[in-house]
C-alpha cells in the first residue's frame, strides 16, 4: 500500500526530464538564445517579444541590484519597512494557512469521520479519499479564479467560509458527544466476562453513556451499538479485536473513537464545505503572495523563513490535534480552529496587500507608503501594464 504513493513520484521524475531550462535562469547564465526559443513556445507571437524584453530587463536589474548591495542578514532585511511589512504579510498566511487546520483535515480525516460516528474503518477511508479529491479540485479552482478576483478577495472569502465550515462541525461534534445513545446494563451482560471493568465498578453507571464508555482507560473500552438501531442502548466493553469481532457476529457495529449520531452526514458535509472554501483561497495564495511580495534581493531569505514558518506552524498543529480532542473534545477543538480563522481573516484584511497585476516596484511602493487596499470589495485603480516579469 505505501509503495504505491511510488508511481507518482516516478511520473513526476520521467516528467521532470522533458521541462525545460527557466528563460530567467537562462538569461542569467548569459544563453539568451536559449531562453528566447522557449519564451516563443510559452507566450502567442503578439506578446512574445514584450515578454522577452520584460525578462532581459528584470534581470538585468537583479544583477544590478545584487551586485551592488551589501550582505543580507535579518538585522538589515528586519530595517528595510517594504520588506518588513511584506515579510509580516507573508509569514502570517503562511501560519494561518496551518493553525485554521488545514493538515489536521487532511492527515486524520479518516480519524474525523469515525469520530462523527461512522464505525467502520473501509468506510472512514473511503470518505477520507473524497476529502482528497475536493482538495486536488479546489487548487484547480484557485487557477481560474486568482486573476480574476485577486488575491486578498480570494483569501478573505476563502477565510469566511471556512469559519462557517468550522462551526459547522464544533456544532455537529457538540450534538454527537452531548447526545450520544446510553450504555443499557442488559445489553452489557448479553456479553459474559468482557464488560468495561470501569463500568463495572461505576457507581453512577446508570448514567453511562457511549461517550462515557470509550473516555474509560482502564483498560480501554467500546461501545457494542444494539443490532436493532445504533442509536439505541448498547454495550460498554473491553476493546481489543476478539471483542470487536464478537460484537460484528450479532450484526452490531463497534465503536472506539466517536459514537452512533443521526448527525454524522452534516460533518461530512462540514469537512467537504471546509477543503471546497480552504483549497482556492488560503490553500494555494499564500505561496503565490510569497512569491510576489517581497524585492528581488530579498526574496530567497524572505521565503525561506515564511517557508519555515509553515513547516513549524504544521508540525505543531498535527502533533496537537489528537492530544487537544481528546482533552477538550472534537467539539471544542474545531471552535478553537474557528476562533483562529476569524483572528486570520481580520489579518489578512489589515495586513495583506493586494498584488494583483502589480509589478515587484511598485508592491515595493505600496509596502513602504503603507497604501493597503483595505475595502477589498471595491475595485482599484487599474493596475499599470506589466514593466517587470515577476
């Protein structure tokens, strides 16, 4: 099964050795002609020369611009107020784009979805995988749309749908685990010597439901759902395979992470509006106003700490998300998601410029006046023709 995630990486190998050289790195290597020949393959013959004449020009100024600056460190770039601010914009999609939870969807939704109360693992998979298809579709989305609305509109809509998504599911988690069907005595003893011993020993077991059953540790406990509704009473018992099979022979269905709820479905479609809102817009924009917003000479540094700064932020979150569930419970969990979205969104709306159709100078220019289109719902000024490839 691993081995399969192989065959991608080899299409991509076999791929890469068809691709041609970059024309700026060409022309940076003095083979003019070279990058020329594949600039005429890109661009319609119209636009072809421009284009050309563009790129000689932004790399000549890079080569300028490089050769006569002095050492970059953080002390001068953290000076520089266009590279500061740009430097705050960037850095801060970067870790919105993981602390609104983006990887914890996506590495453990099989983990969700049996928490929303589906009890088989084939089917928690299965799901998963369409969780991966709306997020591959949405990145395709964001190609069409990114020009046309631009960047900051596309962010802040992506943002206010996912707050909307993540309060979706807070609700639909709160309802399963606050709602969960109770552990019935005589459902229990129907299986002889493997009832859950804390409930055993529980003095309030009446009061026991299946959430009360699967947060048992020791040692840790299921919840056998009755065979004519899930919904109904069940069993609280000792969780290993024997059982489980056991209690799949009686047509019953097992549970050991969320428990049965007529509300599964609306968490599917929660995870399914959330990847459809993430992808187009805090999905893919975040790296492309990495790639714009910074000055040439600063570029590399720039997005290598934002680079970082993702890479951290992600780490954090997934080594999180399973410790914070079952502390403070999925519920709780996706509110929190949420309450940091709203945080992102009104920083994207402060922070975040938009470089829609602007040449690196004059995001330069916008940086350092501090010119910010904050009423991202009106249009701007048309932006300049191109003077600089990008």
């Amino acid at each position: 099964m691993v081995g399969v995630a192989g065959f991608p990486a080899l299409l991509q190998f076999i791929l890469m050795l068809l691709l041609p050289e970059s024309p700026r790195w060409l022309y940076r290597k003095g083979r003019e002609e070279a990058a020329k020949v594949i600039m005429r393959k890109i661009y319609p013959a119209h636009e072809v020369e421009q284009e050309i004449q563009d790129l000689k020009e932004s790399v000549e100024a890079e080569i300028k611009e490089e050769g006569s600056s002095e050492t970059i460190n953080i002390i001068k770039l953290l000076k520089t107020k266009a590279v500061r601010r740009g430097l705050t914009a960037g850095v801060g999609l970067q870790v919105f784009q993981q602390f609104v939870g983006i990887n914890t969807v996506m590495y453990y939704s099989p983990t969700i979805v049996q928490l929303a109360g589906f009890a088989s693992n084939r089917t928690a998979l299965l799901l998963s995988l369409v969780t991966a298809g709306l997020n591959a579709f949405g990145s395709i989305v964001s190609i069409y749309f990114i020009d046309r609305t631009g960047r900051k509109k596309l962010l802040i809509l992506s943002l206010i749908g996912v707050v909307v998504s993540l309060g979706v599911l807070s609700g639909v988690f709160h309802e399963t685990t606050t709602h969960s069907p109770m552990v019935s005595r005589v459902e229990t003893s129907h299986f002889s010597n493997i009832t859950c011993p804390d409930y055993s020993s529980a003095l309030n077991s009446g009061a026991w439901d299946c959430m009360t059953c699967l947060k048992a540790s020791s040692p840790d406990c299921g919840f056998c759902s009755s065979p004519t509704n899930k919904l109904l009473p069940g069993a609280c018992l000792i969780s290993n395979d024997a059982v489980k099979d056991m209690c799949h022979k009686e047509t019953r269905l097992w549970y050991t992470r969320g428990c049965p709820s007529k509300y599964g479905w609306l968490a599917l479609i929660g995870l399914a509006l959330y990847i459809i809102f993430f992808s187009p817009g805090m999905g893919s924009v975040p790296w492309i106003m990495n790639s714009e917003i910074y000055p040439l000479r600063f570029r590399g540094l720039c997005g290598g700490i934002a680079a970082t700064a993702n890479w951290i932020s992600n780490l954090i979150v997934a080594q999180s998300f399973l410790s914070l569930t079952e502390a403070i419970g999925t519920s709780w969990t996706f509110l929190i998601f949420g309450v940091i979205s709203v945080v992102a969104l009104l920083f994207v709306i402060i922070y975040v410029p938009e470089t829609k159709g602007l040449p690196i100078e004059e995001i330069e220019k916008m940086l350092e006046g501090r010119a910010l289109h904050y009423k991202f719902w009106e249009k701007g000024n048309k932006p300049h023709e191109k003077s600089q490839a990008t």
